[in-house]
C-alpha cells in the first residue's frame, strides 16, 4: 500500500467535509464501543486476564529469539516450511517463488493487515496472479480498489448504497434490475460468488493472530469462517505473519483469545478460532498440501529494546481506535497507509519513517482513552508524546510550532513572567468577547473557529484558583 501519511493534514480536511462518511462513521462510534463495555462488565476479572495477557507479551518480547526458532523447529517438525523476511520486498518475492512452483493463476486471500503492509495484492496482480479477499469488507473494497479504513471493520467508512453500487458495477452475472436494498441479499450475492472463488484457488493466503512456538500452529479468529476456507480447500498456504505474533504457549493463546475478542468486537469468542498445524497429514479429510510461514521483519526488531518497545504487545483489536475521538472524525484512510488511530499514529512513524508520517504522532488529544481500553495496557498517550519530541528535536514540526513551544517553554521556566501573562492575556481576550461569550472568529485560532466557537476566558485562572485553595486538591 502506497503511503500518503504525508498529506495527512489536507486527508483530514476531506474526510470531515464527505457527508456520507461523517455519517457512517456516527454510526460506527455507537456500535463496537459500547459491546466491548458490556463484554467486560460481565467478566469481574477481565483485568486480571489483562495484566496475565501483558506479562505473556513481556515475556516474548524478551526472549523473541528463541520463541521464534522455537516455533520454526516445530513448524519444520509438522512438515511446513518457515521463510525469515527482512523486510516488504523479501517477502512479496517469496510469496511469489511459492505461488509460481504452485502454478497458481488464483490466490483466495484472508483478512491479513501484514498483507496489506507489504501490498502483496498489487504486486501479485502485477504478476499474473489474480488475488481475491474473502472476507467480505476486504472484497467489498477490493471492488472499490481501496484500502482497508479499519483493523477489524474494513469497509465501515462505507454505506449500504455504496456497497450496492460495488456490487452492480461487478456482478456483470446478476440482473442489472435486482434489488440490493437489504444486507442480507447483498451478502448472498457475495457468497454465491466467493463460493466459486474458494474452490478454484490454486493458493491460499492467510495471516495469524498467534503464531505457537509449543507446537508450531497458528492460530485464526474470524466471525466468517473465510480464513477457514482459505486454508483447507487450495492445495497451498501460506501465512504470512510478523514477528511479535509469537506466544509461547497453547495455554497462553488461550489467555490472549479471552481479552482479544471482548476487546475487538464486544464477543467472548469469535465464531470461529482456529489452530492448525502444518500440512495435510495421512487421514486427514482437508488441509493444504504445503504449509509455508513467512515471518515479517520490516522493522519490527528496530522497535525491540526501544521506548517503542511497548508496543510489539499490540494484538491487533481495535480497541484503541474504536474509541479515539480523532479517529471518530476522520475514519482511517485519513491516516494514509495500513493501520489507523492511536495504533497507527505510533506505528506508522516507526515502520516508514518520521519524515513520511510525522503529522500523525499529533492527531492525538491525549485523552488516555486509547490506553485505558488496551487489553495489554500498551502506553499510547507517552509513546505520542516521544514521537512528539523526536519530531522536535529532528526539526520536522512546523516553524510556527516550534516557535510557539519555545515561546511556552521560556515562559514556563519563569513562573512569576508566565502568570503574568496569563492574567493579562485572559484579561485582554475577555474584554475582546465582551458580551458574547465566545469567538467564531480569532487570530491564531482558526484551526479552531473553523469548525467550532471558541469560548471566551471567564473568571480566576487556574494557577490563581489553585492559590486560592491553598496549592491543595479537593
């Protein structure tokens, strides 16, 4: 997927004047949200499971290596075959050494964020080999020819009339007259064509939300049964995951599935998780012929041993984002590359670079939310902050906005200067409001009053309010 974090600022703009998203994405922010509460509440030791689900990701992050050599030996042991990926490039070429020994002309493809990361539908289609997503967001926006605007809900930025329109434009087989006005029809639609797609795929491509060193299996969740498919029906697989996936344990997947899915979408289980071990083994009814894992670098062990370190725990819920203010104004093409809101504000920077995506570090209002509902308690609001600060010292933020930190800064180093200032600006402002008690319009406000009134200052500031009591909390 072709960055474009670096327009991120005219992205935002558009997305806040397209009616139709503003309007999906009100729906959306009722929806997801208010299920992981309602999950959690019904669980009293949610949070025990939660700090248990920490401490596994701790524990891997520290001893990664032998994870991961773990898991290959037992992969190799199944009879599947691990290929180590340095970065995108190696891993879209072995993707493709694997698919041309197959012979393959169709590849069905499960949901997969990495998959997006390396953009292997567009470098496959370039060679030949039709892909074909099967989840039914990331068909819906593969018609569109659009990337995914979600972790978990990849076409929730669109509506029932623009999915209908996909689908006209498409499904040339159905009559042009047909009625797509309920979901349902359209999702029949969409499985009456996938079911062909399935049973025809010369290679099947999936992700994995756990890889096991114990016993080398993968482990997929989904709520369609999709990555099932994939997996079973073509005579080749291949997975394609990056490195923090590993855990140790079955037992510490376990774990893991009980804070992912109350997490994600509000369930104590998704409808289908699966594990599966290498290849079709004797006897067995189903199953690839060949089981390959490709596990993706691409600047993940750059992360290791980092104030970034934290956020190799990420399990890839959603949680975060379901619950930012900024991502609930703007939706997630906005942001410009693969991963979206708090998850994607950190790493987008620390995959393709502050120079590309350093607007994003500052989407952010800091409210904390985004750490307070991380089932592995990731600390999203400092490592914004620390991108913050490194674009400063790097000399990437703006000149406006480094000289507006460094005048703050000379004040705030002067206590006595700083509250003078304070009183008189407060003081000047609200007489500039006089009876009207906000602004439409205000000089280095605009940001601001552009879509919103600025409340005029009223009353003590904090710092006078705060001597008044006495420097003490209440």
């Amino acid at each position: 997927m072709e960055s474009t974090a670096h327009n991120f600022v005219q992205n935002a703009r558009d997305a806040i004047d397209n009616p139709t998203l503003q309007d999906a994405l009100s729906r959306f922010d009722k929806g997801l949200s208010v299920k992981r509460k309602l999950a959690v509440e019904r669980l009293p030791e949610f949070d025990e499971l939660r700090h248990a689900a920490r401490d596994i990701k701790d524990h891997v992050l520290e001893n990664l290596d032998y994870y991961l050599e773990r898991f290959e030996q037992k992969v190799t042991e199944s009879g599947g075959q691990v290929h180590w990926c340095a970065d995108a490039e190696e891993a879209r070429r072995a993707v493709l050494k694997i698919c041309r020994d197959a012979g393959a002309r169709t590849v069905t493809k499960a949901k997969s964020m990495i998959g997006e990361e390396i953009a292997i539908n567009d470098f496959l289609e370039r060679q030949g080999i039709r892909p074909v997503e099967t989840d039914l967001g990331e068909y819906i926006i593969q018609l569109r020819k659009e990337p995914p605007s979600h972790i978990i809900a990849p076409a929730v930025h669109l509506s029932k009339e623009q999915v209908a329109d996909a689908f006209r434009e498409h499904h040339k087989q159905f009559p042009e007259a047909r009625s797509l006005e309920e979901p349902k029809v359209m999702l029949e639609e969409a499985r009456s064509v996938l079911r062909g797609e399935f049973l025809g795929a010369d290679v099947g491509i999936t992700g994995a939300n756990m890889l096991i060193a114990e016993t080398g299996s993968i482990a997929l969740v989904t709520n369609e049964g999709n990555a099932d498919l994939t997996q079973t029906l073509p005579r080749v697989q291949i997975v394609i995951a990056s490195l923090e996936k590993v855990v140790p344990t079955l037992e510490d997947a376990s774990t893991i599935l009980r804070v992912l899915a109350r997490s994600a979408t509000g369930q104590e289980l998704s409808v289908y998780t699966t594990f599966t071990t290498g290849p079709r083994r004797p006897g067995d009814l189903d199953g690839p012929e060949e089981f390959h894992v490709l596990l993706l670098d691409n600047g993940r062990t750059k992360m290791l041993g980092s104030e970034f370190h934290e956020m190799l725990r990420c399990i890839r819920c959603g949680a975060c984002i379901n619950h930012c203010p900024v991502y609930g104004a703007i939706g997630g093409h906005a942001y410009g590359w693969v991963y979206s809101g708090p998850v994607g504000a950190v790493l987008i920077p620390n995959l393709i670079g502050d120079e590309e995506a350093g607007h994003l570090p500052n989407a952010s209002t800091l409210c904390g939310r985004c750490e307070e509902v991380c089932p592995m308690g990731i600390p999203l609001p400092r490592m914004l902050r620390q991108l913050r600060e490194r674009q400063y010292e790097h000399g990437l933020m703006p000149r406006s906005v480094r000289s507006g930190l460094k005048g703050w800064a000379f004040l705030a180093r002067r206590p006595g200067l700083y509250q003078l200032v304070t009183r008189i600006g407060v003081t000047v402002i609200g007489a500039l409001a006089r009876n009207r008690g906000r602004f439409t319009r205000l000089p280095f406000a605009g940001g601001w009053t552009k879509s919103r009134d600025l409340p005029a200052p009223q009353g003590r500031t904090f710092q006078q309010l705060w001597s008044a009591r006495g420097g003490q909390r209440q």
